[in-house]
C-alpha cells in the first residue's frame, strides 16, 4: 500500500518539476522577446513621429 502511495508522490513530484522548468524557459524566452522589441523601437525611436 505504501509502495502506491510513495509512486504516486514521486509521479505526481515529476510532473510539478517538469511544468516548473516550462513555466520558466517561457518566463525567460517571453522576457527576451519583449527586449529585443524594446530595442528595435528604441532603434528606430527617429522615424517614429506622431
């Protein structure tokens, strides 16, 4: 019984880590996109007239 118990933990232990490291390197790769827009603005921040 406490074999299902200690599986279930470690299954369960897996996919929380697993979903972290995703959440992350979206977090990571969402922050440099939005850098490198920045930048290109800032760029071209001249031909920008309103």
């Amino acid at each position: 019984m406490e074999e299902k118990v200690y599986r279930t933990m470690k299954s369960v232990g897996i996919g929380n880590l697993i979903f972290g490291i995703l959440i992350i390197l979206f977090g990571l790769a969402s922050g440099i996109a939005v850098i490198v827009n920045g930048a290109k603005l800032l760029a071209r921040k001249s031909d920008l007239t309103f």
